[in-house]
C-alpha cells in the first residue's frame, strides 16, 4: 500500500478546482441560448480541438486504459486503438456536415426534414441515456481515486467522495455554460497531456530510456510472462471471448462518431473548415497521449507488478497513481491525482452539458412547446435538468463503484454507435431516409442494446458483475455491439421502407445544401 498524503493530494486538487471555477466564472458570457449552449461559436479549430481531447480523455482512457495494459498487455492497448481510430469517421464522414446543418444539439440535425417532435424526443432520449452510462464510469473511477489516495475502504465514505465529485461538476455547467466548460477542457487537456508526457520521461529514465528494459521487466513481472505482447491475453481464451473481443473493437470505432458531447463540440467554431481542423487537433493530440498510455502501462506493471495493482483500492484503475508514487514519491501522485480528479470533472461537465442541452432544446424547446419557448426559458430548463442528471450520475457511479473504467466506457459507446451512427448517417447521405427509419433505428438500435447489456455478464452471473450474486445472464457477451449496432443499421433501413409518405423534396434539397456549404445556418 503506498504512504498516500491525503493532505497534499486534496490540496493540489483543491487549488485546481478553485482556479478553474474562477476561469469558468471569468469567461462566462451567457446572455444568449447560442452562448449557454455553443459558446456563441466562438472558438477556433485549434482551442476547440485542444476542448475535444479534453472532453474525450476521460477516466478511461488514464487509468483504464493504463490498467488494463498493465495487467492484459497488448489487449489493454486495443481500448486506446479503438478510441483513436474511431475519429477518423468523425474526420471523414460526419464533422463538417452537422456542423453546417445544426445549432446546438445532434437534434437539429436528424429532424431537420422529418417530422420534428418526435425525432427530437427520440434524440434526446437516446443523449441522455448515452451521457448517463458515460458519466456512471467517470464517476466509479472518481470513488476508485479516492479510495486509493484517501485509503478510504467504506463504501459510504467512497459515496460521499462520487456526490462531491458530481456537486463541482454541475457547478462548472451552471455557472460557465459551454464556454466555460470548454476552458476548463482545455486546461485539464494541457495538465494533463504534460503529466503524461512527465510520467513518461520518469519512468524511461528508470529504465535508462531502454524501452527493451522495460518491457522485458514487465514480462517478467507478469505471470502471462511474453503473451503480454501479443493479441489473446485476455479475450483469446476461446472462441467466445475472441467474439466479444471484435464486439468490443467495433464499438470503439463506430462510438466515437455517435457520442453526442463530442458531436456538440462541433457547433462552437465558427465554420466547417474549423470544425475539421478541430479534429486534426484532436487526433494528433490523442496520439501522442495513448502512446504515453502505452508506456506508462507497462512501466505499471513492471514497477509495481499485476499483483499488486490488482489487490489496490480501484483495482486495475489503480495502475497509473500507483506507478507515479513508485517514480516520483508523494508530490507526482498528488498531481497524478489532481489531473485525474480534473479529468473525472471536465469530462462530465461536458457530458452534463449535452444531456441537459438536448432536453431542454429538443424537448422542452421543440416538443413541448412546439418551437416557441424564449432563449432565457431554454437556459434555465437546461440548468434544472443539469442538476437532475448530476443526482443521477452519482447514484449510478456508487452502484458500479470498482468496475474498470474503460469497460464502463465501452458499453457507452456501444449505446453510440447502436442508436445515433446509423442515423447520423442515414440522415446526411440517404435522401430518401425518412421519419420512421430514423425512430426504428435509434429505438431499435438503444432497445436492443439496453436489453443485450441487461442480460450479459455485466449485470449478473460473475463475481464481476454489477449484481454478482444473482444470474440471468443468457446473453453470453460482455460488449452487445456486435448484434446491436447492424441492428440498429437494419431498423433504419426497413423502417424507411416501409414508412411510405411523400418525402419533402424542398427540405432534403435545402438540407442537402446546407450540409455542404453551411448555407442557412
């Protein structure tokens, strides 16, 4: 167990909090919708490339990921493949696109020549489901920090530490909006990059910046010994698990391009040029930090081995804060853990954001109050909702308190990819889509994926399952993506068959247009 120094470590976090509520304070703005919600579009590709890797380097990506290659090896690092190349759907297919044909939220976009209510019902829906499963992971790795750092071992006192975790978060939404939100991104972005980047200079330096040495440590401290290396250490067992593995890959990479925070993102630059140079940013920035992952991962488990990673307070999550006070002593794990702490908060901040934005813009906006609710009315249902979905996130993040961080992550995305991808898609390059394929396919594709997830080993039937002392698991997978995602892909698709219907001509003309050039926005 490591000599943690509660003190310094909640200091260093305290003193983070404290100068990011000031910026977000100081940079506020929110007079308008426009501004509460898309930062008035303010940003340029740079910042808000810088915004989006903040926004998606989240708990998994530093302490899941980490953990996973400490313990699994090359199968851990497949988590950082998946979410990388992922972007390149977001660079290729959907970026300058929903930027030019929305305002705000993925809701514009898929109604915009259907019928409006229920589609924005439908997209919010399926937001708001997609945020909460994110934020429930961010908020176990927050208690699985704590309990680390603090040696806090009740469960109680780990809840307490998820509520307070979730209190700042809404505070950052309520007071900045998205502007600030955003700053407060591309801080934790910068901290973080250079923690990692710090961390990685440390631990080859231990090793006499031999990365043979170090590996060749982490095979020996590991009782997979070489397969650590090399694909199957943990989903080659058998047929199944390497089934589940490709499930797990596809929804990784589809995800990406179905996450609403990331796709909101695109809506605060002021033009679909800046909007694909954001994901440049993004990309190249992500790259650079999954390869640090890489290194810091091994380095775990060649420093502290998989025995001891796994017996710590947060389990596999446990991995990076461990390594750092192997490295560095107390001072770089209370930084550790205040990048870690500040990457918990910004990410759920962002998420936050987008599900309250969706309800009260779509929703509220759109279908209750059929388009004629006022700019002020809009801002302040979306700052109620924020605080509801806070309390909601907390009680979920205490129920799977202890999972992997980058496993929770995973199942979100394969709620991405299952409900929103094929309609995104569908609703930008099939003129012929129409309003029933888009409700089959993201209520077909959330349905079938809530319901495959409720019924695998996730939820029951493993000593690692949510509910571990029940069992009616009779879906054998770990990851739905694979029957979920062509499900929801097959939903859209039959159900534009068999919608009938005149299509609108005009608005899939002028959509057309608009998704090209920008033009009408």
């Amino acid at each position: 167990m490591i000599a943690a120094n509660p003190v310094l470590n909640m200091s260093i976090f305290g003193v983070f909090v404290l100068i990011t509520l000031f910026v977000v304070y100081r940079a506020s703005s929110i007079g308008t919708a426009t501004e509460y919600f898309a930062a008035g579009g303010g940003f340029n590709g740079a910042q808000n490339g810088i915004a989006l890797s903040g926004d998606f380097l989240s708990a998994a990506s530093f302490l899941g990921i980490a953990g996973a290659i400490a313990v699994y090896g090359y199968d851990g690092f497949l988590y950082s493949i998946g979410f990388l190349v992922g972007w390149l759907v977001n660079l290729l297919l959907v970026a300058e696109l929903l930027r030019n044909t929305g305002r705000f939220t993925m809701g514009d976009v898929l109604s915009y020549r259907m019928r409006q209510r229920p589609v924005r019902a439908a997209s919010a829906v399926s937001t708001i489901v997609i945020s909460l499963a994110y934020m429930v992971a961010q908020m176990a790795g927050a208690g699985g920090l704590v309990a680390l750092l603090l040696d806090v071992h009740s469960g109680s006192g780990q809840a307490l530490v998820i509520a307070v975790v979730g209190v700042v978060m809404v505070a950052y939404v309520l007071v900045g909006g998205m502007k600030g939100t955003t700053w407060v991104q591309i801080i934790k972005a910068v901290m973080l990059m250079l923690c990692v980047l710090m961390i990685t200079l440390f631990l080859m330096g231990k090793f006499g910046f031999s990365l043979t040495s170090l590996l060749e440590r982490a095979a020996e401290s590991n009782p997979l010994g070489e397969k650590i290396f090399a694909p199957g250490a943990q989903y080659g067992a058998n047929p199944l698990t390497k089934l589940d593995f490709v499930s797990l890959s596809l929804a990784l990479v589809l995800g990406v391009a179905g996450l609403p925070h990331v796709l909101m993102r695109f809506y605060t630059v002021p033009d679909a040029k800046q909007a694909r140079r954001s994901v440049v940013w993004a990309t190249c920035t992500m790259a650079v930090f999954y390869l640090c992952t890489l290194v810091i991962g091994y380095g775990a488990g060649a420093v502290n081995g998989p025995a001891a990673i796994l017996s710590a307070p947060g389990g596999e999550n446990s991995a990076a804060p461990l390594l750092a006070y192997r490295v560095g002593g107390t001072v770089l794990l209370g930084i550790i853990a205040a990048v870690a702490f500040a990457t918990i908060i910004a990410v759920v901040a962002g998420l936050t954001l987008t599900a309250s934005a969706s309800f009260a813009h779509d929703v509220y906006a759109n279908v209750l109050r059929r388009g004629e609710a006022d700019p002020d009315s809009e801002v302040r249902v979306a700052r109620l909702t924020a605080m509801v979905i806070g309390a909601a996130s907390i009680a979920g993040g205490i129920l799977v308190n202890g999972q992997n961080i980058a496993f929770l992550v995973a199942l979100a995305f394969a709620f991405a990819a299952s409900a929103n991808l094929s309609t995104l898609l569908f609703t930008l390059y099939w003129r012929r889509f129409n309003t029933r394929g888009t409700l089959w396919g993201i209520y077909g594709g959330l349905g079938s994926c809530l319901l495959l997830m409720s019924f695998s080993p996730v939820v029951s039937g493993g000593p690692e399952s949510i509910l571990p002392g029940v069992d009616f698991a009779w879906f054998p997978l770990s990851n739905p993506g694979i029957v979920s995602i062509p499900i929801s892909f097959l939903c859209g698709y039959v159900g534009t068959l068999l919608g009938g219907g005149q299509l609108d001509e005009r608005r899939s003309a002028e959509m057309e247009v608009r998704s090209i050039t920008g033009i009408g926005r």
